[in-house]
C-alpha cells in the first residue's frame, strides 16, 4: 500500500453550504501548521477547531473553517485523518484542493482508497466494506437497512466463524500430517466429520436465499406481458405515476422492453413494459416478442395483463405453466365491463383494476409488495448480498463434499485448506489482489 498522504472532496462538488476535503495519512497533521495558525501540538484530537484556513504557498486566505483531527489508529482509515469543513462554493472548494496539491507528499486520493486503507489496518474486512459502498449506493429504506446490517459486521461473523471452524480442523489435521507416526482416534475423526457435516448443512440454507440478497441490491424484476392494447403501458405510467412510455391506440406500439425503477414500500423494484404478445410476420414486432418472453422468463414476478372487454382468459393456463407461481394475472379496462363479469373475473382468480382510471392498481402493487416481502425469511439479516459471495460458498462446498478420511492425510487437509480459503476470499483474510480493486474501484472519491 502506498504510504504517501492522500487527499480528497468527500462531498459532492458544486455549490452547498459545508463541503468536506479528507486528508489521511502520516502527514495529514502537517497541513495544521502549514495552512493554519495554530501550533500542532496543540490540537486536540476530536475536537472541532474554528481555524482561518490559508493556501500552502501564497498564504492567501482561503476561508474560514471547522477543522477536526482523528489520530491514529483511532479514526476511519487507522491513520491519521484531518477533516476540514469548508464553505461548499466551487471557489472555495477550488482554492484548497489546490493549495493541498502543493504540499510534499500529498497526492490526491483513489477512488475507494480511504476504505481501502481501512481494510489494510484492520479497521473493517469486505463484507463491511462492501456494507459501507451499498450504504452509499442506497436508494430505498430496506437498502439501507441491509447495508448497515452489513457494515455492523453481520456476513463478516457468521463467515468468520466457519472460516475458524476450518482452520480448527485444519491445525489438527496438520498435527497428524507432522507426526505420521500416530493415527487418527476414531472419536477426534468422527467429530471432525460432524462439525464438517454441521458446517455443510448451515452453507447450505444460507445458499437457499433464492439470490434475495443480490436483487434487494440490484432491484426486483416486475415485467408486464399480455396481448397489443390490453393497456401495458397505461399500467406502467400508473405506477410510475408519470408518462414513462409512448401510450397509443395503434397495436404493436411498444416494440422493445422499456425498464422503469421504482421504491415500492423502501424495495428496489424495476418494472419492464414489453410488446404485445401476438403472432406477426413483422420482423421487429417479432424481435420485440422475443424481447418480452426473454425479460419475463428472467423476472422475479410476471404480470399478465389481459383486455377484460375483447380477450379471454384462456391463455391463463399456458402461462401459468410458464412461469408456475410467479405469475399474476390481471384483468385490465374494468371500467367498461359488467359487474357480474368482474364478479367472475374475481372468482377466476384475476386481479381486476382499470388502468386508465387508475382503479385497481394501488391493490396490484400491494399484491407485488406481497410477493417480494414473503421472500425474506427469519434470517433475512444474513443475506447473501453479492455474486461473488455465492460463488466462494458455492467452493466452499464442493471441497467439503470431497472431506473424508479415506485418502491420505495430506489430501484431506487439502479439502479443508482449500475450503477456509474459499471463505476467506468473501471476508479478505487471504491475498485477494485481484479483486481488492475490482471491489474499491467502485466506489466514489474520498470514501
């Protein structure tokens, strides 16, 4: 890790009452007696100090300021850190960013290089590290809620401990390994097999997440199908509660998939409006119902939307085949039918509303909160929120499935070596270059 001090805005850039610049680093302090009037060694740390604040080399004032030292190891990145307070004008900002840039040894920080220095000093592991970037990333309440969950240290304990369970069996296994002399007591052996199954078992379940952590990060997929003009699109501009897309009388209209996110009760959803299933000789209608097909076979929740007036419900059943308990059928322009056809629309098991009158649909969306509210479980606090951890869980397995005393010793310390090695790729407590960037890299400057 380069030990130069490192700078940078970690507010966003334009005009706002209180900007922040961060500065960590052995020499962050130097800025102290460099670009104010006070003595460092007079500084309280934790302290806020009203300072005037002047550039590095002309000593022109620059502005007037809260200054806060954090010493190490004592603060975010376990280094020293200076945090300034100015005044958030584009001027302002402008001036210290430059007057930072001429001090020796100060360089402007990389993206996600403040965490990443952090994880360094032990001050955090990945999976709250990766907390902290989804905290940031958090666009609705439950996403917010899960991050902190994270960033408190939820993954990193549960993955911890089945990591040292491992090891626990790998440094027994490594004692037999040096004395071969001595065999294995069947009872230690046993033991070993049971903690190996026990720890399989508890993978396992926290696999079956039916992938709910990577969709409340990514978003719920909600993707609308149904015949030309059975009103997708009224739907979908309902819901958005804007004109999100093109709303005609002529057939074939939408032709290609149109997403459209949404905070549905604090859950990321994206709703997807398709083309209107039909048979056509139109090569681009065509390409467009392929579209819809593909994006509802990928949906966590298919609405099937059917004109209530001129449709009929047979299609029901070959949907409902298709996409099994995902589907939601809905019966669409109530207002132009029968109350004794929505009576038996009702008892069909359809979801009657009308999307140009706005009826109806405020019952559609609870029945979809519903939906993606039901997926989570008890255990909803560990959830597996990246691909990348399933994927190191997922090895994990397979080496403790190939666990078993019926080879040699050393190949069986292998399964279990290779096994806590896996684990250790999620929470970083092996050398991981190859994706320390990939997953720094994503965050903004100055976090």
């Amino acid at each position: 890790m380069n030990n130069q001090t490192i700078y940078a805005l970690s507010t966003v850039f334009g005009k706002s009452g209180v900007a922040i610049i961060r500065i960590s680093g052995s020499k962050a302090a130097d800025i102290i007696s460099t670009m104010t009037d006070m003595d460092k060694t007079k500084v309280k740390p934790r302290y806020a100090h009203f300072v005037r604040l002047y550039h590095a080399k002309s000593k022109e004032l620059l502005d007037k300021c809260l200054l806060l030292y954090f010493k190490g190891p004592n603060s975010f990145t376990g280094e020293d850190v200076i945090e300034l307070q100015i005044h958030g004008s584009m001027a302002v900002i402008g001036a210290v960013m430059d007057s930072l840039a001429q001090m020796e040894d100060y360089r402007l920080a990389e993206p996600g290089e403040f965490s990443k220095r952090a994880f360094y000093n032990n001050k955090m592991d990945l999976t709250e590290a990766e907390g902290l970037a989804d905290l940031i990333d958090a666009e609705t309440s439950e996403q917010q809620k899960y991050a902190i969950r994270q960033m408190d240290g939820g993954l990193k304990n549960l993955y911890e401990g089945w990591r040292e369970t491992l090891v626990a069996i790998l440094s027994h296994l490594e004692a037999y390994i040096d004395f071969p002399e001595e065999d294995i007591p069947q009872d230690i052996a046993s033991n070993m097999e049971n903690t190996v199954f026990k720890l399989k078992e508890d993978i396992k379940n926290h696999l079956q997440g039916d992938n709910i952590g990577e969709r409340l990060r990514e978003g719920f997929r909600v993707t609308i199908i149904g015949s030309p003009n059975a009103g997708k699109s009224s739907l979908l501009n309902q819901i958005a509660k804007r004109e999100a897309v093109i709303v005609s009388d002529i057939a074939g209209t939408t032709r290609d998939a149109i997403d459209i996110h949404l905070d549905l009760g604090g859950y990321p959803v994206m709703f997807t409006d398709t083309a209107g299933l039909r048979e056509t000789s139109e090569e681009i209608e065509q390409k467009g119902i392929a579209l819809a097909y593909k994006k509802a076979k990928q949906a966590d929740l298919v609405i099937y939307l059917f004109d209530a007036l001129k449709d009929c419900a047979q299609d029901i059943e070959k949907y409902k085949k298709e996409f099994s308990d995902k589907l939601v059928v809905v019966a669409n322009k109530q207002d132009k039918i029968s109350s004794e056809r929505i009576a038996e629309l009702q008892k069909a098991g359809c979801l009657v509303i009308s999307a140009k009158q706005n009826t109806g649909t405020d019952k559609l969306l609870s029945v979809i909160k519903e939906h993606i509210s039901s997926r989570f479980t008890s255990n909803s606090g560990l959830l597996i929120s990246r691909r990348r951890y399933r994927e190191a869980l997922k090895n994990t397995l397979e080496f403790l499935n190939d666990f078993n005393f019926e080879k040699e010793i050393e190949l069986t310390a292998e399964d279990i070596r290779l096994a806590a090695r896996e684990i250790g790729k999620i929470t970083g407590r092996i050398e991981v270059e190859e994706i320390l960037d990939k997953i720094f890299g994503s965050f903004c400057i100055g976090k």
